[in-house]
C-alpha cells in the first residue's frame, strides 16, 4: 500500500467517525431520552448519589469502577483476538 492510499484511507475513516458523531449528536438533540448515551449518563448519576448517601462507601466505587475498566479491557482484548484469528 503506498503512502496516498495510507493517508486518503485514514481521511476517510476520521470523516466516517465525524459524521456519525455529528449524527448521533444531532440525534441526541432532538430525542435525548432515546439515546443510550444518555440513560447510561443518567444511571451513572443515579448510582452515584445512591453511593454518596452512605458514609463509608469510597470502596465499593472504586471496586465497581475497577471492574468496568477490567471489562473493558477483557471485551477489548477478546475483540483483538479474534481480529488476529481471522487475518
């Protein structure tokens, strides 16, 4: 692949992911309720002024902060690996 495929290739792709997250900002505009982004930020809120009500608490937000990122990393690493699989 040479170098103007290397660069037109990466353009195309950040415009991809601009237009979507134009799309979805747009989206989320107009129908926030709708968005998952949104009830997921609302959840987030809500959990954490539950958390916040009991004194003593600082642990249990970290373990469950803690486990989100060990998730994310489990699902991301899993993804990788099947990418390596199928190349």
């Amino acid at each position: 692949m040479n170098v103007d495929m290397v660069w037109l290739s990466t353009l195309v792709t950040f415009m991809l992911l601009f237009g979507y997250e134009a799309t979805v900002a747009v989206a989320q505009r107009r129908r926030p309720e709708r968005m998952a982004r949104t009830a997921h930020a609302a959840l987030r809120e809500d959990w954490f002024a539950a958390v916040s009500l009991h004194g003593g608490s600082e642990l249990l937000s970290v373990q469950t902060l803690r486990n989100a990122a060990v998730l994310i990393v489990a699902v991301l690493s899993r993804f990788d690996r099947a990418a390596v699989h199928e190349g």
